[in-house]
C-alpha cells in the first residue's frame, strides 16, 4: 500500500473532534484515580448501626424475645441475689461445663430453682387442696413438690453438663489426629485449630473456635488453652492442654507432642470402649430379672398354670 494513501486514510485521527474526546477522556480516568473513595454507608452500618436499624432489628424478634425473655431474666436474677451466695462459684463452673446456657448467669440459674420451687409448691396446693386432705398431709405435698421443683433444673443442668463431656470425649481423638495432620503439613498451631473447626461443628470445635478468636484477640497461647480446659472442665481435654503448655514451655516440638497425645487419646478411647463392653453384662441384669424372666415364665408355664393348680386342689382335697 502507498505511505501517501495510508495516511490520507488515518488523517482523521489528528481532528479536533477525536481529540478533544481523548482529552475528555483522560482528564475523567485522572480524576477518577485521585477522587477520594466513597465510604461505604452498608459496611459502616453494621458495626456503627443507627437508632431506627436497632429498632428495626429489635422488632423482628418475637414478642417472647423482645418482652418476656427480658422479664423473665430480670425476675430469674432478683431471685437469685435471694438465695445464699456460697455456691456461686460451683453454678458458675456447671454452667460454663453445659455450654453457657444461652447467656445465663449463676445468679439467673439460682432464681430459676427458686421460681421452680415456688411453681411447683404452688401448683401442690391448687392440685390437692380441694381433695379434702388434712393439713399435714396437704403440707406434705407441698414440700415434697417443692424439693423436687428445687432439684430438677440441677438436674437439667447436670444432664446437660455430661451430654457435653460426652460429645467432647468423642470428637477429641479425631480432633488430635486432625490437629497433628495440620501441624506436620506446615499449618502454625492456631491455623491448625481454625482448620479443626472448619471441618466439624461440635462442642469440642466451638472451643476451638473460642480459644483462636481468644489468641487472636491477644490472649497468650498457654492461659487460652488453660480457659478452654476449665470451660469443657473434661479431665482428658485438661490433661491435653496441661502437656502442651508444658512442652511448649519447655521448646518441645508441637508436632511430636500432638502426635503422641493423639496416640494416647486412641488407646484411652479404646479402653473407654472395652470398660463400656464390660459393664453391659452388669447393666443387663435388672431387665433380664425383671421385665424378660416374667415375661418367659408366662409364656411357658402360663398354659400349663390352670392343670398345676388343679393337681394341687386333688392334693389337698385326697
């Protein structure tokens, strides 16, 4: 092609008008990349939310949450400041073993034994005072509702302590095996831990969860690992934790440490499993004598029954 006609052609690239755009066009890409970013109102609203967000929030709640939770909770807490306050500390522990309870406090736990109490107490008296009982009878009643309205939240709440030391003793030798594959990869202690968490969603990885967010947070590695132990307050999560501590202290390899701990879990768990396996023998005993035995014996000598009497009868009778 000509070099003449080549440029004849791309003559128009040098117009004011083609210019002029390019000029528009540059001075807004400079513009845009000295511009101060906006802020992002969504972003700032979650964390520096505003009065009508709040009452919005609030009122998406259910009536039960919004106004006689609240209550409730306030009643719960006058009550306990009721009740003698050198068992504190022992309510404080079984709460924090269960989980926390929703947010529960010794305090709110003891009025709820006392409210119980008095729930109890006072459904015995509408129950049998129109029975026409005498009074020591009816005062008998009373008390014995009362003692058990008193009882059965501990109850609750040991029920639930040892469901959660359950499910913790399961996951824990799987947890380890996790804990030491991650550490031998090249994962750091607590990225380890995250990981654990991710994986499964139990009791024993919401303390994990817990216990980074708490090293995140600034805490020393040793005293989270020590309030995680005393949260799930399970010996073989304290001893675990007590090791470790130890080895770290000591410039002992995590990785050999949790090798070694997961080996002892797996042999712990299996000793569990055979002293579990013994005591079933033990535990048959009361439903084999009294619920299978009865049954056999009427099964069996249930037809013949009517003929051994009789015989008997011609016994005494000759």
């Amino acid at each position: 092609m000509d070099p003449t006609t080549l440029l004849s052609g791309l003559s128009f690239l040098w117009s004011p008008v083609v210019a002029a755009v390019l000029i528009v066009v540059a001075v807004f890409f400079i513009w845009m990349a000295l511009a101060p970013p906006k802020k992002n109102t969504s972003r700032l609203a979650e964390y520096n939310p505003t009065t009508e967000a709040i009452e919005n929030a609030d009122l998406e709640k259910s009536f039960f949450q919004r106004v006689v939770w609240p209550l409730l909770k306030k009643l719960l807490h006058f009550l306990g400041t009721l009740a003698p306050s050198k068992n504190i500390e022992s309510v404080r522990m079984m709460i924090m073993a269960a989980g926390g309870l929703g947010g529960m406090s010794p305090l709110d736990f003891i009025g709820l034994r006392l409210l119980a109490l008095t729930i109890f107490a006072a459904g015995a008296f509408l129950l049998f005072s129109p029975t026409g009982l005498g009074f020591w009878p009816l005062v008998r009643n009373i008390l014995i509702a009362a003692v058990v309205g008193y009882f059965l939240p501990l109850l609750w709440l040991r029920s639930k302590v040892s469901a959660r030391k359950q499910q913790i003793l399961k996951a824990l030798p799987d947890a380890l095996d996790m804990l030491t594959i991650g550490v031998e990869a090249g994962l750091a202690f607590e990225s380890a831990l995250l990981r654990v968490s991710e994986r499964w969603n139990n009791a024993l990885t919401l303390e994990f969860r817990r216990t980074v967010g708490e090293m995140r947070m600034g805490m020393p590695r040793a005293a989270a690992l020590q309030r995680m132990a005393e949260r799930t307050g399970v010996h073989e999560v304290s001893t675990f934790v007590a090791i470790l501590v130890q080895s770290d202290a000591l410039g002992v390899s995590i990785a050999e440490v949790l090798h070694a701990q997961a080996f002892q879990m797996r042999v712990w768990r299996r000793q569990r499993v055979q002293e579990l396996a013994q005591q079933a023998a033990v535990k048959m005993v009361f439903p084999l004598v009294f619920l299978i035995f009865p049954s056999m014996f009427i099964v069996i000598l249930g037809p013949s029954l009517p003929l051994i009497l009789s015989s008997f009868g011609n016994m005494a009778g000759g």
